[in-house]
C-alpha cells in the first residue's frame, strides 16, 4: 500500500475553499500542478474561469503561461468567456501591467499565519531546531537540559525552541519536563514555515514502468554519478514502511546538476513519475538495499511540508521513527 496523495498546500486549499464558496454550483477542476503553480478551472453557464494560484511572487513568465493555458481553455469551451485569475503574495509590476491588458484579474494570496506565529529568529524547521523536536517525537519528554545535551543542540536555542512550541500549543509543560502535546499543531507550523512543494524544480515521466527497476539504475549499477540524490517524502516512506517504492511515482532530493542526470539516465517516455526536489539543507542518508533515503527525521519533516495530505503519513512514520530509535532518556 502506498502512502502517496496528491500534493497541496493550505494556503491553495484556502483559496479553494473560498471558491467553492463563491461559486457553489460550478464544477472545479484540477488541470496542471508543476510545484510553482496550480491551474484549476471554474466551469460556470455563461462564463469559465481559468485561475492560477502561485505561492511564490508572481512574474511576467506566471502570466505568460495562464495566458497559453487561457488560449487552450477557450478551444475547450467555445462559446463561453475564458476569465483569468491569478492568486499570488505579490506580482511584478510588468506582470501586472500584462494581466490587466489581457483582462485579467490579479488578487492577493491570503498570508495569514497560524496562531502563535511570531516574526522572530527561531525557525522550527531549521536544522537544529528539527533536532530538538525530533527528540521529543522519540522520547515524548524530556527536560531542556538532556533535550539540549543528547543533540547536541546549545541549551539557549534549545530553550528558545522549546518556548515557541510551548506558545504554539505543541508542547506542554510538565513541572521539570516538557512534552509534545500536539502533533497537529506542530505540522500547521511546520507546512508555514517551509511548505516542501516550493522546493519541487523538475518533474517528468520516464522511460521505466517500475519503481524499483528505476531506483536501482540510479542507486545500485550507477551510485557515484549521482550522489547528491535521495529518495523522499512518500517514497522515502514506502521504503521505510514496505521496503518497496510503489504508487506510480518516485519523489528524490537532488541538486540541479543531479536532477538533470536522473533525468538523462532514466529517459522520457510514459512510466513512473518523477519529482525532484532541491535540497535546501544538508541530507542526513541512509540506505535500503542500496537505494538511498533520506532520514526518518527529514522525512517527517518534508511530509509535514505538504500540510493536510502529507499530516496523517508524517504522523506514521513518526511512529515508525519512535520504535526504530527507541527512547535512553535518563529518567
């Protein structure tokens, strides 16, 4: 059984929660997702809506491609409107200058934190704050001190993680000890601070029909073309769960100079599915039957990441991380 789902991202759900609302009649289609931009169409009686929905600051190349994708959409449906609507933090001034003239409709993407989210320089998803809260998903609790001691973590960063995870509601305090009361609170976080999908750089389907095949062209006959590659996120749990990547896809970390090799090596064609996803920390690596993984912790993590569809997977392998590391906390 796979644990894979569709990718998404709160702040896209957001949006669309709103539209189903504005338009509660029309029908809503899902019609591209390439990890910068999602493409959904509105399908109305007298008019379609084509809206795109960036999470990123939006750019001439953003309207360039909704005003193809509108021209595609007017061949679907001849005899109605196409309306565009983009959905972003901000836009380029050319870019929004561009949009207007085609008649289209810019709206500012809803930037709302969640609650107890402070402009502050603690980053929960740093390296060394995942470190502490990894500990606690291991051990439950634990005092600051044997928290800041077994991570190597210093005591002050430490505590400042453990006071913003007390303020968020994700940890609760225990006298001497603190404990991790909310895995939910925690991943609402964690998909605001660093939401995965904006890390995706390449996606294409190759030439291999299975999963496995494919990994072990990359890992085992291979390896040293491309080391600065992982497997990740649902693949990276297969693996660890089943000890197989299934579900049509395979998800990877590599840096740009290795996802292109991945991409030559493996061909294009109408097989698995590939994402590729540029590293933003250093990968801590493990290896199942020569396919390499990244960790159980970064894979939380990443899972994390893609808020509501990736929660209840990240909370399994959280599981899975906690009785394959069992916990010698000092009591």
């Amino acid at each position: 059984m796979s644990l894979k789902n569709q990718p998404g991202n709160p702040k896209v759900q957001a949006v669309i929660d709103l539209l189903r609302r504005e338009y509660p009649e029309a029908s809503i289609e899902t019609v591209s997702f390439d990890g910068d931009i999602y493409d959904l169409i509105i399908e109305r009686e007298m008019a379609v809506y084509l809206v795109g929905i960036k999470l990123a600051r939006a750019t001439m190349k953003t309207v360039a491609k909704l005003s193809l994708y509108a021209k595609a959409v007017s061949q679907r449906f001849e005899e109605r409107r196409v309306i565009v609507r983009l959905y972003a933090p901000t836009i380029a001034p050319d870019a929004k200058t561009a949009l207007d003239r085609s008649g289209g409709v810019f709206q500012k993407l809803p930037t709302a934190k969640p609650k107890g989210m402070a402009a502050d320089s603690i980053k929960l998803t740093s390296p060394g704050s995942w470190k502490v809260i990894c500990h606690f998903i291991k051990h439950e609790e634990a005092t600051m001190n044997q928290a800041s001691v077994q991570t190597g973590v210093s005591y002050p960063w430490t505590r400042a993680v453990i006071r913003k995870l007390l303020n968020i509601g994700a940890f609760k305090d225990e006298g001497k000890k603190v404990r991790l009361s909310s895995m939910d609170q925690l991943f609402d976080y964690v998909v605001w601070e660093r939401p995965i999908n904006n890390l995706r750089s390449l996606e294409f389907r190759s030439a291999y029909h299975d999963e496995q095949e494919a990994l072990y062209e990359l890992y085992r006959n291979v390896s040293g073309i491309i080391p600065q590659s992982a497997c990740a996120l649902f693949t990276a749990a297969d693996l660890y769960l089943e000890g197989i990547a299934s579900g049509g896809c395979i998800q990877l970390y590599a840096d740009e100079n290795a996802a292109l090799v991945v991409k030559s090596l493996l061909g294009e064609g109408d097989g698995v599915s590939f994402q590729i996803y540029s590293p933003d920390r250093e990968m801590d690596i493990a290896t199942i039957e020569d396919i390499r993984v990244v960790s159980p912790e970064q894979t939380i993590l990443d899972l994390a990441g893609l808020g509501t569809y990736g929660a209840e997977s990240a909370k399994i392998i959280a599981e899975y991380y906690k009785r394959s590391h069992p916990s010698t906390t000092e009591k």
